[in-house]
C-alpha cells in the first residue's frame, strides 16, 4: 500500500501504470506477454511530454499488455538497476 510519504518517491509512470494493472489487469501473462510497440510508445510520449494519460482510453483497455510493457521498459532503461552493480554478488 503507498502512503503520502512513499508515493512522492514513486514515479508518476509506475505508479499511473501498477495502479492501473491492479484495477485492470486480471489477465494471463500480464508482464510475461508484450504489448503492441506502436501502442507502448504512444503511451511512453504521453508520460514524456508530462501528462498523465488516460490509461482507460480504447487503446490501453483493449492492448492492457502496453502498459505492463511500459513498467518493464522503464526498468530496463533505468541507468543503475534496482539490484545495483555493487550489490549483485551479494544477491547472488
């Protein structure tokens, strides 16, 4: 559960897009299978350009996958990951 004081650490896309998959997302495979590129990047220029889009538009609804897509490509791009350098061989 997020609280005032945790969700000002969380970022706006992972936090628009889990609370979204809580809601909607009761799927097969939701971050197992990928969403439609055109529609990831739709989504990606519309948390870019500083909004916070309307993620129960048509085009998310029916591709629910872009936005599971979405979380698992701001990891990935995140310059140090979550399990960073210096604590891999602990972790492992």
């Amino acid at each position: 559960q997020l609280t005032d004081s945790t969700c000002s650490l969380v970022p706006q896309v992972l936090k628009s897009c889990t609370e979204f998959i809580e809601k909607h997302g009761i799927v097969d495979g939701i971050y197992r299978l990928s969403g439609i590129a055109s529609n990831i990047q739709k989504l990606r220029h519309e948390f870019d350009s500083e909004q916070i889009p309307d993620l129960t538009k048509d085009i998310y609804i029916q591709d629910i996958h872009c936005v599971g897509s979405l979380c698992k490509l701001y990891f990935r791009e995140l310059p140090n990951p979550l399990l960073t350098y210096q604590l891999y061989e602990k972790f492992s």
